[in-house]
C-alpha cells in the first residue's frame, strides 16, 4: 500500500460524513441520502484503486462532484418513476407562454452574454462554473488554483459590476 493510498483511504473516511450530510440536505431522506453517499464512497474508492487520481487534494471535490451527479440521477429516476403515474394534463398545466414574454426573456439573456464579454477572463471563468456548471467555491478555487474566499470575492464583484451595467443601460 503505497503512501498516497493511505493518505487517500484517510480523506474518503474523512469526508463521508460530509457527503452525507450534503445529500441529507439535498434529497430530505436520510436512507436515501446514505444510500448516495454509500455509492458515492464506492465510486471514489474504485478512482482511486485505479489511479485516475492523481493528486489526493482533489479526492474531496472529485467526492462531490460525484455526489451531485448521484443525486441528479436520483431526481431524474423519480421523476420518470412520478411521471408514469400522471396524467399529461397535470403534467402540463399552462405550458402556454406569452410570446412577448419570450422575446424580452431572449433580449435580456443576449444582454447578460453581451455583458458577460466584458469581464475579466478570470471573473467570466468563475461565474461559468459556479452557474452553468454548478460547480462549488470550493471546487472552483481548486481548479484555478485560488483561495475560496477569493473565489467568492471575485464572483460577488462580477456580478455586481453585471448589475451595474445593465443599471446604466
């Protein structure tokens, strides 16, 4: 057993409790939730038993990533287990929407994105994460190798200087 195995095997029994108090709040079900965190444990000792995992600093954010995806994988399982149970009238209440909504809906996005061309390289970096990717902070600080809180602080300016921008608009 080599060193970085042990420090990996210390770090996944580390952040199991983590994990699972994550899904908790995520899913509202503890058997549920210990059911994903279980999987998720097992799919992250098998990443590491085959040495895709390069660097132990990463196991934790790789545990979560793999815990998000468990869990969207969960709603859409009982989503598709609900929707064979309703009918496609309750399943379509007023899917009519105004077509003047739309376009204004469509002018501000292609506004934002004008906007969003604007920032820094870095600042356009983190909010691609944070919301298009669904990464977290943390996740973020250690894929551009920054400080979390720096992330955060980066992500709150751009936004605000988003908000001011389209206030002068």
């Amino acid at each position: 057993m080599t060193k970085n195995r042990r420090i990996s095997d210390a770090v996944i029994v580390g952040i199991g409790e983590r994990l699972f108090f994550f899904a908790r709040s995520k899913v509202r079900n503890s058997d549920v939730a210990r059911d994903l965190t279980q999987v998720t444990i097992t799919a992250l000792i098998e990443l590491v038993n085959s040495e895709r995992v390069r660097k132990t600093e990463h196991i934790a954010a790789l545990a979560y990533r793999i815990l998000k995806n468990k869990i969207a994988d969960h709603f859409k399982a009982e989503a598709r287990r609900i929707k064979g149970q309703v009918s496609l009238d309750e399943e379509f209440p007023g899917d009519y929407r105004d077509p003047l909504e739309l376009l204004l809906q469509e002018t501000e996005r292609l506004k934002i994105a004008g906007l969003l061309q604007k920032l820094d390289p870095l600042d356009r970096s983190i909010l691609d994460q944070y919301y298009f990717e669904s990464r977290s902070l943390e996740e973020i600080g250690l894929w551009l190798d920054l400080r979390p809180g720096f992330v955060a602080l980066r992500k709150f300016r751009a936004i605000n200087k988003i908000k001011k921008w389209l206030k002068e608009k």
